[in-house]
C-alpha cells in the first residue's frame, strides 16, 4: 500500500443508508475526492484482521438503547475490548460528536462510564458545530488536549427523489392547496415531542391549518399515545411507520413548515433535510440551531426559546407570509457551505493531521500546527504540557 494511501473503517460507513444516508453520502464522497482513501464497513472482523489508519466512530453508544441489561453490558464490554486492541495496533481512533447523551438514557451509570472512557481513548474527534465543540469540551475536559474539528453536517439534496411539485404531493395526501400544512417527519420518540405538538395545533382556531405527522415510532406505546392525541383533531393525520424513500418528497413537498419540536437538540439531520427540500424549519434554539439560523436566515430556519406554544406556531406562520422565499438562492447556499465535496476534503484532512500526515506540515516537525481545513477548526496539542487552539 503506498504511503500516502488512507485506510478508514467507518462505523458506520453505508450500513444505515436505509435510516440515515448521512453516513453513504460521507463515505462515498471521501472516496471521490481522493481515490487513494478506502472506506470499509466496519465489523469486529474487519478491525482485528484488516490493516487500517483510522476507525472513525460515530455512535459509540449504539448499545446503550439495548433494554436488556445482560446484552447491553456484553456489547459494551465487546466495544471496549475491541477499541483496546484499535490502539495496540497503532490504529487511530476518530469520534464524530452527534450526541453528547442518549435521549432515552436508560442506563446513566454505565453511558457515564462508556463516555467518558471513549474520549480517553480517542484520537481526535470532529463536532458539527462550534456551539456544539464547545458543549462537548465543557462535558470532556480531553477534548481540549485533542485535536477537534468543526465540519458542518451536509445537505441531502439528490439524496432522495425529488419529482413531484406541491399540488401533487398535497393531492397524494387529500389536502388541498389553501391549507397551511405544518409537518413533522422522522423517528418518532419522546424526546421529540410530538404529542406536545399536536396538543398545539388543537389550540390554534384556524380551520386551514392541517399537521401531518411521518414517521415510525421506536415504542408501541408512543406510537398508541400520539394517535388517541391526533384523533382529538380531524385537522391531524399520521403515518406512523417507516417512510420508503421515494415517499419522503410526498410529506415534504407537500409541507409549509416542518416543525422539529425536541425537548433537546444537539445537532439535527431532520433540518438539513428539511432545507434540502426547499422548506423552512422550526427548531427550538438549543444547539447547534443558532448557527443553522445565522447561516441561512430567519426564513429558513426559526428558532423559539422557551417550550412550544400555539403562540410559537403562530409566529412562525406570520414570519412565513412576511419573509419572501427564495428556494433557488437556499440551495445554492447549502451546495456552496455545507457541500459533501467539502465536507470530504475537510475530513480527510483532518484524518491526516491526527495521523500527522499532513502535508503543510514540515517534515519531522514534532509539534507543528497543521493548517485548518477551510472553513473547519482544528485544535491541536501545544509544545511543553499546554494546548493551543487554531481557530
């Protein structure tokens, strides 16, 4: 293999395309801008018996949703034996920050542990946001001795179909074209609050208003709780299940407003797909969602402080009538800032400074500060004990 050739296990890499095409589009795209990087699936096997660079992770507390305890603490204790034998093979360890807790938290004690031991083995590790590396710094201490990048989460455009206009996504869905149609889609779980939402809508008089809710709920429970909810109002329809992916445009399109109503937020990859297709989101301004707003304007993306309100509801509507719409201009400014082919040079980049391959950087120069990628930050340990920031 030629030395200035990039071996990755991603976990995951394309795996869960069917749920979440984030980790496809990454992948695929870090091939293409340079065809010396391989990107593999990861597997116990795939670690112990390939020879890679990095093991890039980003959901290392997959396990933690497990409800039975027994299985739960082997996964666990699988994952820890597997990142000890990462680090006694000289591979580099990668943690991409999407959460900083699980939202059903069903074992605190242990995700405490699992967390807090992760980030001491990592090698480096890349936020979505720099509200969200500082949230992470702030909660490990590590981070700040770490080499850290900020790299956006990417669009989804041309990651779904996207034929059909709104007349015939509304008409697929029975609503006409004067109703104001308020959306929420994806997994449906109780932090996301969708039952919050209805009750809502059910406060607000207007007779055109209409919500849809899209989405498979991960407990039967929830699922039972958010129809009794929606059978209160006939101005509330569900589709309470796994929406295929040509069938995603049909619920958007046909979408005035998407609403993303979570109790907490991090990051959000419902948001970015939401802009993808040209609609505006209301998100609750925790999170990296302050800077999806500055990005891309109020238009696009407006953000409430306190819970949800009916109130809430019915300012977003008057912004939507008094701000004009500018679709075409929205997804320039997604291509240009949060572009996969950037977000793939920026991340192999960084790959290689954690390697300290990096190519600005002299040769044999211990503690040299590689370039920041554009538009990512980079930290990076300082001479004798300190650390230094490359903002």
């Amino acid at each position: 293999m030629p030395e200035a050739s990039l071996r990755v296990l991603a976990w995951p890499a394309c795996r869960n395309r069917p749920y979440n095409p984030y980790n496809w589009l990454l992948s695929t795209h870090l091939t293409a801008c340079d065809p010396r990087v391989v990107v593999g699936e990861f597997t116990p096997g795939a670690l112990m018996f390939q020879l890679w660079d990095i093991w890039h992770m980003h959901w290392p507390e997959k396990f933690l949703r497990i409800t039975r305890r027994a299985e739960m603490l082997a996964k666990v204790g699988a994952l820890a034996a597997l990142i000890r034998w990462a680090k006694l093979r000289g591979i580099r360890l990668v943690w991409t920050i999407h959460n900083l807790m699980s939202h059903e938290r069903l074992y605190p004690a242990v995700e405490a542990w699992l967390r807090h031991w992760v980030v001491d083995q990592i090698d480096g590790a890349i936020a979505l946001s720099e509200s969200s590396a500082a949230a992470a710094r702030r909660r490990f201490a590590r981070l700040g001795h770490l080499p850290l990048a900020v790299i956006p989460h990417g669009h989804y455009i041309d990651a779904y179909p996207n034929t059909l206009d709104g007349a015939a996504a509304r008409a697929a869905l029975g609503l006409d074209p004067h109703h104001r149609v308020l959306l929420f889609i994806g997994q449906v779980r109780r932090y996301k609050n969708v039952t919050r939402l209805i009750d809502c809508v059910g406060a607000l008089p207007d007779p055109d208003l209409r919500l849809v809710v899209a989405g498979l709920p991960n407990d039967p429970a929830l699922a039972a709780e958010v129809r009794c909810a929606a059978q209160r109002d006939p101005r509330v329809q569900t589709h309470l299940a796994l929406i295929p992916d040509a069938r995603l445009q049909v619920f958007l399109n046909a979408a005035d407003l998407v609403v993303l109503p979570y109790e907490e937020i991090l990051n959000s990859g419902s948001a970015l797909l939401a802009l993808s297709f040209r609609r505006p989101v209301l998100v609750p301004g925790r999170g990296s969602m302050g800077e999806l707003r500055q990005r891309f304007g109020e238009r696009w993306v407006m953000t409430y402080d306190q819970g949800l309100t009916p109130a809430t509801l019915r300012r977003a509507l008057e912004t939507l009538d008094r701000l004009p719409a500018d679709g075409d201009d929205l997804e320039r400014r997604l291509r240009r800032e949060v572009g996969w082919d950037r977000i793939a040079a920026e991340t192999v980049s960084f790959y290689r400074s954690v390697l300290g391959r990096d190519p600005v950087a002299a040769p044999g120069a211990r503690d040299a500060v590689p370039a920041a990628p554009a538009g990512a930050t980079v930290s990076r340990p300082a001479p004798s004990g300190g650390r230094a920031s490359l903002r």
